[in-house]
C-alpha cells in the first residue's frame, strides 16, 4: 500500500491511487506535493500554463525520482491517461477549464492541505484564516505552543508547504490558510479554527463579498461540538456564525468579548494575563493577533507565564509594520505586507502624529473610497505608485482630499515623501494592493522600499 488508510474517519481513500493531476507548478506547493508522490510510485502530471526556466528546472529535479513525471508546462492540455485525482494549486481559480472539465469527469479537486488531512487525520490541526494578520497570528501561537507542547509544527500559507512537514514527529499543526487553500477542502477538519477579521478582499476571484466570507467560514463545515472556533467579535452577528457546531470564543479590542483590552491588559474571561505595555507589536490589530493566539494556548492548558514571555519577546514580522530607520527625524516603516484596503487602515490607526503615506498596487476588486475619512484625519499627504495609483487619484480627489500626487516609480515615491514629511512625521509605506505590478512579490517590494530608505541615509 502507498499511503496511509484513513478509513475509520469516513474519508475517501487516497490509497491505491495512482495517476495524479498537479494543476499550477509552483516550488512551494506543486514541487513538494509532486515529490511526495512520486516517491511513492505514483504518475504524476504538472500542468502550468507558464513555462519558464525554473519550473522546467524544478521538473528535472522531480525526474531525477523516476520516471513517474510527465511535463505539460506551456499547455492547458488535460491528459489523456486515467487521472484519478487533481491536486490544484490556490493560485488557479476553480473556474479553469481543467477543473471544470475534471469534476465533470467525476475526478475528485483537492488541495494539498485537504490531501495532507486525509493521509494524517490524528495530528491536531489549528487553522488560522482572516483577511489581514494571519501570518502575525500563527507565527506567535507557534512560538507559545512550541515552547510548551512537544511535537510542534508549523505550515501552510505562511511559506512552509505543508508537504515538507514530516508527520510523523508532528502532533500540533499550527496552519496559515488562505481562502483559496479552504475552497479545496472537503474533509480538512481544524481541531482549532481561527477567523481573525474579514474585509473586502480578493473581489477580482470570488462574484461577491458573500461568497468570500462564506468562503472563510466554511473553514468550520466539518468540525463537531469537540472542536473549537475562535472569531472576532465583529463576526458575531453574521448568520454563518450561528451555524458554527462547535464551541466559540469571540475577541475583540474594540468590542466586548471572552477575550479583550481592559485597563491596560488583555483577559480572558475576565482573568488578566497580559500586559499590553510590554508588547513590541504596534496597533491594535496586532493586539488581537496576541489576543488569538492567548486563546489557542488556553484551550491547550498552555500556562500564562509561557504566553507571556512569549508574547511580550515576540518582535514585528518583516514587512509588517516594519521599522526601518529614522533620519532627521522623519520615521520610515515598512508596511509591504499590507495588500489590503482593510490593513493599510489599520497601519494608519496605529500611528501617532502625522503620516505621509505612500499607497498603490494591482488591483484586486477593492474600492479605496472607504478609506478616505481616516485618509482625511490622520494623513497629511498620499503618493500612490502602481496600476492602481491613477484610479485612487481619482477617489482621493472626488472625495475632497486634495493632498495627493502619482509617481512613476517607489524611488520617485520615498523622494517625494521625505520632502512632503517634516521631523516627527511617518513614512509610512502600506501599499493595500497586491505586488505584482511592479515586484515579484510583498518581499520583493518591502526589500526594494528598504534600500531606498537606507541610500537616503
């Protein structure tokens, strides 16, 4: 037998399946769930409809394992073997061809986190999703949890394919999951679910808002009265949450809840267990990644002074809110993470004093007149860069904010920002749009926005 039988789970085997459709090549996710097949004999198509160097370079790699690998790349060519399943990655839209023509054909449509679930069903899963703060979240629950519970692992979307893990030294997956990763689930069940906040997201993928949240919220489709959903309080008035089957905690910095700010400290139900003085995270949307992150480690009997030391050690993410230098008294911080409306909000919330903002990207569907009023009463000017950078504008100007200027490049953007700023001003670089107009990706782009900073100095 290759795989492991999850049978008294009521899941449908993987086991005995031999011809595999991996459809969008990546080296995160394709590359390892590809590797892990063929390794156990399996057949395995790689479909792209890019062809380029290094996914033709990742394909020799796999060949190397056997001759189990058939390269589509460049095509959008179904194959004509038997294939009995279709790994897709999340970037591929359930709207391609290949998949329709698939489920059609009765062939089966998964993800690899819903493949990983159903090779390894007793590992207890925390799943993180959310429009914003996903990454903050699962990298601070992993640390409390790792620093206490054995057998700790971390994954998914936060940049560790799930197929690189090694299970059999895992008993906590701690998950970062993507709306996309969730709509190829079909059995996945999180022992623990996290939604940490929905905004407007993504609306050049999903027809509307509606299918977007319904999306995030059928994270708990498959849970049971012993599991657990942690939502933020703003979520508890939204019908999908009424259908949640297990129990709930809700959250909150702004609003009531099992876990929110009093005085100066974080509780949970009631109890105080940490001081929010001594956090180094800014805002307080960081606030409620800690406070999720509080809730994960109390359902799992984690005791309170591991939390803290954790929490109160734990520093900013790259690219996430990001302090990046101060000269002449002008701060810069790198907020390249921020590829939504929602986040670049909560990034200017969290400022104290005048902020120059610079903003821009690809366009995801979002409209950027909701930002206006805080635009208005916390930012004296924006520079908008990107493809977006015309259309916002526009929605500036119509909105009666007036203090605005488009530059070609971010070289051009930070110049034009550092003569707009005046000593106590932040420079604040949240672009809330996607990378790939201008970069190769959030990384590339916060990278890119530090050196220029630094060649200021």
């Amino acid at each position: 037998m290759i795989f492991k039988p999850t049978n008294k789970y009521n899941i449908p085997m993987v086991a005995g399946k031999k011809n595999f459709l991996i459809l969008g090549f990546t080296e995160r996710t394709g590359f390892n769930v590809a590797k892990f097949l063929l390794e156990r004999g399996c057949k395995v198509f790689i479909s792209d409809k890019v062809r380029d160097d290094n996914k033709v370079k990742l394909i020799d790699e796999l060949s190397n394992l056997g001759g189990g690998v058939v390269n589509l790349l460049g095509t959008e060519e179904f194959p004509s073997d038997n294939i009995e399943m279709i790994i897709t990655s999340p970037g591929v839209p359930l709207s391609n061809p290949i998949i329709r023509r698939g489920i059609n054909e009765g062939i089966e449509v998964i993800g690899d986190v819903e493949l990983f679930y159903r090779l390894n069903p007793n590992i207890k899963y925390i799943a993180i999703t959310g429009t914003d703060g996903k990454t903050t979240t699962t990298n601070i629950t992993y640390q409390i949890l790792n620093k206490y519970l054995k057998n700790v692992k971390m994954g998914g979307n936060v940049g560790i394919p799930i197929f690189s893990i090694n299970p059999d030294d895992t008993d906590y997956l701690v998950l970062e999951i993507s709306s996309f990763q969730i709509d190829t689930t079909r059995f996945f069940n999180p022992y623990i679910g996290v939604i940490t906040n929905i905004a407007k997201d993504h609306m050049d993928r999903y027809t509307s808002f509606e299918e977007y949240t319904n999306s995030k919220f059928s994270l708990f489709k498959n849970q049971s009265s012993n599991d657990y959903a942690i939502l933020n309080s703003k979520l508890k008035n939204f019908n999908q949450t009424a259908n949640i089957p297990s129990k709930k905690f809700f959250f909150s910095a702004t609003l009531e809840g099992d876990v929110s700010l009093k005085d100066g400290f974080i509780t949970f139900l009631e109890e105080k267990i940490i001081n929010t003085s001594r956090i180094k995270l800014i805002g307080k949307h960081n606030m409620e990644n800690v406070m999720v992150a509080s809730i994960i480690a109390k359902i799992l009997n984690v005791p309170n002074d591991v939390i803290e030391e954790v929490v109160y050690n734990f520093s900013p993410l790259p690219h996430r809110m990001e302090f990046v230098s101060e000269i002449n008294g002008i701060r810069y911080i790198n907020d390249s993470k921020s590829t939504t409306i929602n986040a670049m909000m909560s990034a200017i919330m969290s400022i104290e004093g005048d902020i120059v903002l610079i903003v821009g990207g690809l366009d995801k569907g979002m409209d950027f007149s909701e930002a206006i009023p805080i635009i208005k009463e916390k930012v004296s000017y924006v520079i908008t860069i990107g493809s977006t950078g015309a259309s916002i504008l526009e929605s500036l100007k119509k909105g009666g904010y007036n203090n605005c200027k488009f530059a070609d490049t971010l070289e051009e953007a930070v110049k034009l920002a550092t003569e707009k700023a005046k000593r106590g001003t932040t420079v604040l670089f949240s672009p809330a749009y996607a990378s790939f107009d201008m970069f190769k990706n959030y990384e590339d782009r916060g990278e890119k926005f530090k050196a220029i900073v630094k060649s200021i100095l």
